[in-house]
C-alpha cells in the first residue's frame, strides 16, 4: 500500500469519529463536600487529627484544584473538623483561587519562608501538641524529612488509610465520567483498527490514536503503546520503531482522560491472517479474562480473583506461578483519577470487594520471544453486581465486536 493510500485510510478513519463528550459533566461542588465529610468521618474513627494533601491527584480528588507538584509546597490541610486549608506560596494565590473548585482557608509562604515550619507551626495552634497527623502517600521524602525535624516519626502516619478508603469505592457520578472515558477509547480502538496498513510504523499508529482522541473530545492519549510481531511479547513496549507488516501480530494499549478519570483498554489482533498457536493463545487470554470476571463477588478477596486466573492457567497447560509461557503479572488494578490506583487484584490483596470498586482484567498471556496476547476491559461493582465497562472481544476475528 502506498503512503498516500495509508494517509487517506487515516483521514477517512478519523472522519467517522465525532465528539462524544457533549453532556458529561465534571465532579461537582456538592461531591467535594460529601468526600471531605467522609474522610473527616474516617479520621475520627482511626484518632487522625489532620491529613496533609499534596499537590497532585488527592488534593484534587477532595478538592477538585488541579495543581502540580513541584520544589514549592503547595497542599492542603484537611481537619477532622473544620474546613480545608490551602498552603501554598502567596505569589501564586491568584492562580491557585481561580483554580478552586471547594472553598478553601489559606496559609500562605513568602519565598524566604519555611513552608513545612508555618505548616507545623499552624497545626499546633489548632490541635496543640501531640496531635497525629496523616500524610498523602504522594508527599515527597524531602517534606516528610523536614517535618520530621521538629515532629516526631510515630506522630504520624500514612494517610493511604484514608484516602484509598476514599477513592476506591466510585461515586455515580465518577462511575458515568470513566464509562465516557472508556466508550471513547472504545471509539478510537475501533479507528484504529481501520487504518492500519502494510508499512504504517508505530509512531505514525500513536500519532492516529492521539489526534484520535482529541476527536472524541479528550485532550489527546493519555498513554498509548502500540506493539507488532514479536513485540507484543514485552507488556509495555520496546525501545525501537517498529513498522507493521503482513499478517503481523497487532497489541495496543491507550487510554484519554475525560474531567480527570481515566480509559485504559487493550486489543490483541492479527494484521492478516493469524497462526494457529496466535489463534490458541488469544483464545486462552479471553478464557483467563472470562475466568477473573466469573470469580468477582462481592466480600470476596482481591486475591481470590487473581487466584482464578492461577487455577484456569493449570487448566490450560501453562504456568501459573507468575512464569512464562503464563501471565507474569498482577490480574488486574484499579482505576480512576489515576490509572492504577488501589486496589489491585494480586496475590496478597486482602481487600474485599466492595460495591463502588473498578478494575482492570487484563491477565496477559505470553509466549516468550513470539507474541504476547492482553486483552483489556475494565469492571464495576454495584450491589446488583459486577458489570463491564466495555465489552471484552468476542474472537480473535472480532476484537471490536463489529461482526
């Protein structure tokens, strides 16, 4: 095929797609509110005076300002009482309070200031001494060093208990963002497999599946790893272009953002014509993928689901313990406001399964040095039970269910 003709393919690929974003709305004021009242309700529960929120995912997750963390301390004070403190340098006030979505106090730092000595100094006088003070599991070392400076180490803790209490379990509203999100990666799969054409390198494949999702009304690709051939052997790509030729084994994982919740769905394909051992793996992937989503039931373990996926890769004849050929990895991971996020569906996960949680079920099978095979929808869990995101492939004929 010629490169003009790839490039038409494209644009008639792109073409078809149109925004998909038009109604979906963001996290609102009243959600922030009721997710510091939760997290307030937690900390009492477990004698947690204050949990400190650095710049990044939990302070946006409780307060819905988007901020990047950098060398200058900027977060948040959450009481077990009260309303939320922002700390942040006072030159950037301005820019910070625009960016507001939850009403915040502020304790601002001048650049000659000590950030972590007005932020201690600040919780003493709300809670005195000896007060037990949480910290975002986010924060960098060299905060926690300089807090431990002048509070003591056993004072304070990892606010992970708080705040994956939190995020784990999705509200309605987080629930419909990441079906948006996923339904527009659906879309953008589904372009993707259109255009493909002998000679297309895995670059050019990127670049589609970026503007790709601008189309749909995402920012572009959060992530995007497209693999061919032997390639799809190593799960998060290679080191060198890659250009696809004919009958060629096809492997690509991408994902969007959409009001800061994540899509993340993987297909496996042949370009042609497919092997008969390509044919058997892709086929042991979907029946390991069916055999997690059988095993999710409420009260159940993380690692009950992880352990189903062990005992059917028995069934099949392929090592179970981590090892290749097999799936060496972890089932599957949460999602949300960060791509992986708590919990995970892996030996040791004693997390039970609770109404609200979404996962990844992807337990890719590989066969070393030949072809890797992942296939990767996501879950929910309501009280009514466990429900696709997307729908998983129906055959290695079919990936995107268009037959």
């Amino acid at each position: 095929m010629t490169h003009g003709v790839g490039i038409a393919r494209a644009e008639e690929a792109l073409s078809a797609l149109e925004d998909m974003t038009e109604g979906v709305q963001p996290i609102a004021l009243e959600e922030y509110q009721q997710r510091v009242t939760k997290a307030q309700k937690l900390m009492r529960e477990q004698g947690i005076s204050a949990m400190y929120l650095n710049a990044g995912t939990n302070l946006e997750y409780f307060t819905g300002l988007k901020w990047y963390p950098s060398e200058r301390l900027v977060g948040a004070i959450l009481p077990v009482e009260g309303n939320v403190t922002l700390i942040a340098p006072a030159f950037e006030v301005g820019s910070l309070t625009q960016a507001m979505v939850l009403p915040m106090d502020t304790l601002l730092w001048d650049e000659h200031e000590s950030p972590y000595e007005g932020l201690l100094d600040f919780l003493t006088e709300q809670f005195s001494e000896g007060y037990k003070l949480a910290l975002d599991e986010s924060t960098p070392y060299s905060v926690v060093a300089k807090l431990e400076e002048r509070k003591p180490a056993k004072t304070m803790c990892d606010a992970k208990v708080i705040t994956a209490a939190c995020r784990m379990h999705k509200s309605p509203a987080e629930l419909a963002l990441i079906q948006a999100a996923m339904d527009m990666t659906m879309a953008v799969h589904r372009a993707t497999g259109a255009m493909l054409h002998e000679g297309v390198t895995a670059s050019e494949v990127r670049a589609f599946i970026n503007e790709a999702h601008r189309k749909v009304g995402a920012s572009g690709s959060f992530f995007c790893i497209v693999l061919f051939g032997k390639g799809t052997s190593y799960p998060h790509g290679v080191n060198y272009e890659q250009k696809l030729g004919k009958d060629d084994w096809v492997l690509i994982d991408t994902g969007c953002k959409l009001h800061g919740y994540h899509s993340d769905i993987t297909r496996t394909y042949p370009f042609g014509n497919a092997t008969e051992e390509q044919r058997a793996f892709w086929q042991y992937e979907r029946d390991l993928q069916q055999a997690a989503f059988d095993a999710v039931h409420i009260g159940k373990t993380c690692e009950s689901v992880d352990d189903a996926v062990r005992v059917k890769l028995n069934e099949l004849g392929l090592k179970a313990d981590y090892q290749l050929p097999g799936v060496p990895h972890r089932t599957g991971h949460g999602i949300g406001m960060d791509l992986h996020e708590w919990p995970y569906l892996v030996g040791g996960d004693k997390t039970k399964l609770a109404p609200g949680m979404c996962f990844s079920n992807e337990p890719m099978v590989i066969n070393p040095e030949k072809f890797g095979v992942r296939l990767e929808d996501h879950f929910y869990m309501s009280e009514e039970g466990v429900f696709w995101f997307t729908e998983p492939s129906r055959s290695v004929d079919d990936p995107f269910n268009l037959l």
